[in-house]
C-alpha cells in the first residue's frame, strides 16, 4: 500500500513537473534560484518547478544558495542538450557562448528564458526565427526595466491598442548620474566617479552612459509594440557624456529636467519609425520627469488607452529574479494548458523588419546653447538663420557672460533635425558665433 | 474548385471565429464595438472575434456604432444561453440583472469578461465557484484601474512574488476632488458641486466620495495579491467628505499630500490582511503623491521585486475598451492554445475567505488637529494621555487662533489605531479641548 502511493506520487510528480536547466549563477541566476526554492506565499505553480541543472563556470566558487548534489555542472553545452530540461535560462548575459547557447537549445527543443537584452536586440531575428521553426517560447520579460512587467502587457493587453509611442527610462545608471547632477549641482565627471565608486556604474561605464544598453532596449520595446524587428545598427544612440551642469541649470530654470529617454515612435500605421536614445529636456509635469535615481519608467501611449506608465526596479537580483521566473511561470502554465498548440500571446508574431527613419527625419523641438562674441546685433543673425531653414523659436534666454562671450539659449518649436543641423552649421559659420556647446532634444 | 475553396474559408472561419455577445452599449460598450470594429494596426487575433450579439434596452435609440442587422437585440436570456455564443461580454452595470446574466452565461458554458467591480466584489464567491465548476473563465482587467493592465500583471507575472502591499489610487472622481482642493485652496464643497457640473462627478456621488467604489477596487486587488477572497462588509471605507481644506494646507506645509488611498496588506504570511479605503496624508516624495487629477494608481511591493507601480487612466470609454478588449484578446489565445484545459493563469486559484483585522487592530501614523481654549497649559496634557496609551508623538504644530480658540496639529509615530481612539476619547473629554475637528491617518 505504501509502496504504491510512493509510487503515484513518483508518477504525479514526473508528469506535472517542469525541469528548469539554469545556465549561469551570477547576481541574477543566484536570486532566481532564491526565489525558486523558497515558494511559500508565491503562486502554488511554482512548487511544480525542479531545478534540474544548473550550469556554472567553476564547481568550487562558494556560493550563496545550496543545490542538490548532481544539480551544478560545468557543462553547459550538455545541459541545452539534456532530454530531461524542459526549459533553459540563460542568465549568463554577453553575447557568446549566449546565443550559441539558446540557439542549440531550440533545436533541442527547450523553451528559453532569458534576461540577456543584448542577445535579444542583436540576434532576435535568428532566435525568434529558429524558435517558431522548432514550436518553442522565447520570454524576455527580464531583458527590459528589470523587476517592471513591461513585456508581457506589450504583447498581451495593451496590444489590442495602436501604440503611437513608447518612451522609457531604460538605464539605471545614467537616471541616477542625472538625478544627482540634478539635485547636486554636480559636474558629470564627479558624479560617474562617485557612481564608480559605490556601484552604481560599472568601471568600464560605456554601455551605459553612452546609451547603448538603453539603446538595445528599446529596439526590443520597439519590436514589441510595433510588430516588427528592428536592424540594431538603426538606432540612433546619444549618450550623457556631453550634459553639463550647465545646462541642467537652464533647464531647470526653463521648466525641464534632463532625462536619457529611449523613444519608439510611429505617427501613422504606414510611416517609418523612429527609435531613439539621447538625452531629453523633459517638462517638469511630464511623469517622467519625477523618476529619479536607479529606477526605471516606461510610458505607453496608444489608442484608445491614451498614457499608461510601468515604474519599479529597473534591476538588482531581486527585481530581475521576480521577472525572469514569471516568465518560467507563464510557461509552466501555458505548457499545462497545451503542449500541443501553442498559445499566440507568448510566441513571436512578427517576421519582418520595420523601417526605421533617419533621424534627419526626426521632428522634435530643440534646446541649444551658443556662446557668442558680438552680443548686440547676434540675436538678430540667429533669427535670420533660423528663419532661412524654417526653425521658429518658442524662448529665447541671454543669460550670462563668460569672460568676453555673451550665452544665449533657445528652444525651438517643433523642426525637422535636418534642417535645424543645417541653420546650426551656418550659424556656426558666422563670425560672431563662438561656439554651439550645446544641443539637446525637447520632449 | 472555387467551391471547394470557399467552403475551406468558411470552415476555417467557424473553426477560428470567437462568437461575443456583448451585453450593454452605453459608453465602455460603445468604446469596446468601436475598437474591435476597426482592427488595423492592432493585434492580428482581434479579426478572429465576431460581435455575434449585442443586448441593448431599446433597438430604436441612436447609436454611436453601426452594426449589421440582426446583432442588436433586446433579450439578453436569450444571449446569455445561445449555444452560439462563446463570451459574454457584460458591460450593463449594477448588480442586476448583471449578477443573474453573468451566471447563467456560466452555467450555459460561455466564458465572461466584465467590467462590474460591484458585481465582482460582492459576488464574486458565487461567479468564480460556479466558473470553476463549469470549466470557464470569467476576466475582470476593466474592474480595478480603467485601461491600467494591473489585474494580469497582479495573477501573473507578480504573483512569484510575496506581496506585502497593494496601495493603490484607484477612484478618479475623488483624486480629481483633492487635486483641486490642493491647487487651489478650495473646500470639498465648491469643488464637488464644480466637479458635478463639469462631468466629473455623478449627481449622487456617495460611491465615491464615501469611497465605496474604491472599497468594491481593493477588495479584487486584495483578493488576487493574496490569494483568498474577500467579505466586502470587512473592508474599511471612510471617504472625503470631512477633509478641510486647512488640513490639507497644513499637511502641506509637513510635507504631505492628502489621497483618497485603497490599502491591503499583509505584514507575514500567516497575518490577518488589512484592507481599507481612507484620506491619506501621503510623503510628498512618495511615487503616489505627484498622481493627480482622474489619473489612477497602483503600487504594489513585495519579496523580492521592491516597489512596482502602474499609472494611467482610471475611467472614460477607450481606456475601459482597451481593458475589456485585452480580457477579450487573452481568451481567444487561450482557447485557440488548449479548449481541454484551463490556463491555471487564467482561473481564478483561490476559495477560501481571506482573514480581516479589524480597523482598531491597524498599525499607522495619525495626523490629529485639536481646537483648545486654554493654549499654555493644553500640549502637557495632550502629551499627558497620550503617553497613557502608548502614543508618541513625531511633530507638533502650534499654529493659528481660531477666535479664543487655538489649533494644535500633532502627527504620531506609528501607534495601534484601537489605543489611539482611546487617547482621543480621554481627551476630547478634557476641560481645555474644545474639539478635535480632524483626524486622518499618514502613509
């Protein structure tokens, strides 16, 4: 008798359990595996999850979580492998052996998840293709706005909307360098530093602060909310290295502050988009402008929903832990559902690429700052220049002196980037003109 | 050939279409048939759904949408059961007929989607006991938040985490009251009589002012973060009525905003929830004091995501049509995926009635403003009682005359509601208390 019931426990638990092989035990993979083990007060699901393997560099690094002997291995190739692992996460982030390795357990047949957006931004494309070829899922709810569920109600509930713009705080790092130059009066030198310093950049700080992880996000955000993939290379990606506490400062006193937004942008269902990183005086009622330090925003607008805004942690172990075993819940779920059709919310549902405007083509309001000689007649130059090339000004400020040159800041009214370029370069030609030091985007 | 082919589209349309009776055209109706009328650019499953009937009052009034002959129809039994039918869509409102409707929909096998947060707060026993038996779904994103996905995100992606708090703004007609109240130093009653006139209020506004509706609002939300149903007649609703505009521009200057907020919380696994509707003085840093106007807004932290917070539109025909049509949306997938086996996402996973502490037993910070006659000798006896009952104090504001009388303003350090109700009773009985005009508790 009790052998029997052993044995349909057994039974039950080989037929409802979904084996998890893990690949990597880093900040991430060690709060996922926290979160996996310890399921009381979580969705009962979970308990139907087994850490089957999990793959790691070194066996005798000591580690922060103990698993089951057999379960670490440092044969991660053999895991993608393993007939046993239903599902492979890879949370080794950078881009080999990553994506070799999601792309070998597709063709075994393992549904992914993954927190890995530079993989996903750059080889989407052959991943998504190879996963809808072999009927497996590929969730990336944390490879965007870390703990924030941004990627599922992009594919599911706000899809039934015509999105016209995503805008998001995507990076960590440059929102708190901002924030404390904001509130500072900080130079951006100082504060990365600092930033350094207490971990909060990293010591090689380019991915970051030059916009590029922003960047790979909102490619992905993009791809979501449009229906289409996004060529990488496409993407327009303007860091903070070149605000200065300077214009912080006029900012402020013209009612901005400085955020580095990542945009995606469609005007009509037929026009190109535009998919943008660069840093952005912000007004200050905007919901944007109140997200200050290492968190993270994402505003959706569409119709009919008009705006609606995610915000939270936009990483740390926990926050992306709690997003990358939701995405093992959903598929756990689906996967009881059905494992014979899939369920279309979860799968990729676009092939194509989507064409993406210059940002020549951008029409946006701008902020420029210009450092000029001869400060009686110069307004009236910059006047005719700009009106030649079409721009019209919504401010004018003349503030300041430094030594011998006057400061002058304008911001324009909506003009397509071109043309503004084109009245800056014969601006910048004029003899009076010392220098443009500054040139920023408007929201 | 042509036959055969067109015999083939037909099929595969039968095989695919998803049949809607929808029940009720006023505005989240008319906003729902607009956005499922007109597809493009949307997600490629809403063209598999079909508005198969629509239950209306009267056939003969103007509508806003045009539907083809033979959809509108006055008897929403006959809808409720015809075997063609596959979701019920109920948008009427009201407790009956939607509460019967909704059930016999169920009992005939079709799937709901709603957006009756009374219906669903104080039914929603018998509807999700009576949807489990008969193997259907019964969706309520519209409920809580208008068009803000934070129903699916709280049964999915965030139920791996423990959640220990769901805060949310969650009635716009009151949020729109106090905003204005704050901005322009206006009293509760010109304003509503204004918000009235100007559509933003109902002529009877007791749902929300006494923050009823808000109550319906977080007795779902309490219910899916913590897994067990909830006893409408235990949740704790006082509203907006008695807040001054002097206790807002005092809170002002402490530094706090007044929100009507809807609380469930839940300190350890094995606690009572608390869960509550009641004006709040909020931090003025705190992510839920810059929400204003009709906007809503749900926080909800947890274990190990930190703070998550979702903001958008509360109200009004296109963000509910765009929550209606989201439910909609994740049904087909569903039923396109498996019609043999539930989404365990989907289904409502709890039976059990959560346990409530009552409101005497809550742990919080007060705000207390006190009118005394006898100013010298009042702050050591207040300080006195309070010290009886175990009250500290963390600011005490002396403030203006009101005539003989003068205004003590104190804010506690956190302290048992009960105890504190017995401090205020001892001393409003005392000789030098003229009254205690206010008393509203602090985030």
């Amino acid at each position: 008798m009790l052998t029997l019931q052993l044995l349909l426990v057994t039974i039950e638990a080989d037929f409802v359990g979904i084996k998890l092989g893990i690949l990597g035990l880093g900040t991430v993979g060690t709060g996922t595996v926290q979160l996996l083990s310890d399921t009381t007060g979580r969705h009962p699901l979970l308990e139907e999850i087994e850490i089957y393997r999990l793959g790691v560099r070194s066996l005798t690094k000591l580690r922060e979580v103990s698993l089951p002997e057999g379960v670490l291995t440092t044969d991660l190739e053999a895991i993608v492998s393993d007939p046993q692992v239903d599902i492979v996460v890879e949370l080794l982030g950078g881009l080999e052996p990553a994506r070799s390795l999601i792309l070998k357990a597709i063709a075994a047949g393992k549904h992914i998840v993954t927190a890995n957006k530079a993989v996903i931004s750059r080889f989407g494309d052959e991943i998504f293709t190879a996963a809808n070829q072999a009927g497996v899922y590929v969730m990336i709810e944390a490879a965007v706005g870390g703990g924030i569920p941004v990627i599922q109600p992009l594919k599911q509930s706000l899809s039934v909307n015509r999105i016209h713009t995503v805008t998001g705080i995507v990076n960590g790092t440059t929102n708190y360098i901002l924030t404390r130059m904001q509130t500072e009066g900080s130079s951006f030198d100082d504060v990365l530093a600092d930033a350094q310093r207490l971990g909060y950049a990293e010591a090689d700080p380019t991915a970051d602060v030059d916009g590029l992880d922003a960047g790979d996000k909102i490619a992905i955000l993009a791809s979501l909310a449009f229906g289409g993939r996004i060529h990488l290379e496409q993407v327009y990606c303007e860091g903070i290295r070149q605000v200065s506490k300077t214009d912080i400062a006029y900012a402020e006193k013209l009612g901005f502050v400085i955020k580095l937004l990542a945009i995606a942008q469609r005007h009509t269902i037929s026009a190109p988009l535009s998919v943008r990183v660069h840093p952005t005086l912000v007004p200050k009622a905007h919901p944007l402008a109140s997200i200050n330090g290492v968190y993270n925003a994402i505003l959706v607008e569409g119709e009919p929903i008009g705006q609606v805004m995610f915000f939270g942690p936009g990483a740390g172990a926990g926050a992306t832990a709690s997003a990358v075993s939701s995405d093992i819940l959903a598929l756990v779920a689906a996967l009881k559902a059905s494992t014979a059709k899939p369920n279309p919310l979860l799968t990729c549902r676009h092939q194509d690429y989507s064409q993406i405007a210059p940002i020549e083509e951008l029409v946006t309001r701008f902020y420029a700052r210009f450092l000029t000689k001869d400060q009686p007649g110069v307004i009236g130059k910059l006047g005719t220049c700009f009106g030649k090339y079409g721009v019209s000004l919504e401010s004018v400020v003349q503030t300041g002196f430094h030594g011998e040159l006057a400061e002058i800041v304008v911001v324009t009214h909506d003009v397509r980037e071109g043309d503004f370029r084109q009245a800056l370069a014969e601006i910048s030609s004029l003899e009076s003109i010392d220098s443009i030091p500054s040139l920023l985007r408007v929201l």
